[in-house]
C-alpha cells in the first residue's frame, strides 16, 4: 500500500490497478481525464461527476469505493 502524507485523490488513482471490470473502467476513464478535480473532500468529486463529466450511476458507486478508499489510506 502506497502512502504519502498529503497524496490527493489522483495520485491515488494513478497507484490503482486497472482491471478489466468497472472499477478499472472508472480508474481507466479517471486518469484519462484531464479535468479530473484535486477534490478534497467526496462532494466535491461527486458534484464534478454529475455535473461536468456525466457520470453513469455505476461509475459514481465505483467512484464512491475508491473514495472510501482513499480515506482510509489517509494518515
């Protein structure tokens, strides 16, 4: 497990496997996108997701997983 004392959440994603299921389809699309927010908090990626990039139901739940996560990764 990789820990970094300020990591951000696409720092994250980029330590995750890509899988062929819908998590490594979120992981896959997260790194891809360029616009993908330095959320702090999962409001402020969930809004992004909704709003801005669209997100399927799925991807959001997928989103959430990996958010929680992150959190837990957290020092």
């Amino acid at each position: 497990m990789v820990r970094h004392a300020r990591a951000d959440f696409r720092e994250f994603i980029s330590t995750r496997r890509v899988t062929d299921n819908r998590r490594g389809d979120f992981i896959a699309d997260a790194r891809a996108d360029p616009r993908l927010p330095d959320a702090k908090r999962w409001s402020e990626l969930e809004t992004y997701l909704l709003l801005y990039d669209d997100a399927c139901p799925e991807a959001i739940r997928q989103a959430k997983r990996l958010w929680n996560e992150f959190e837990r990764q957290r020092p």
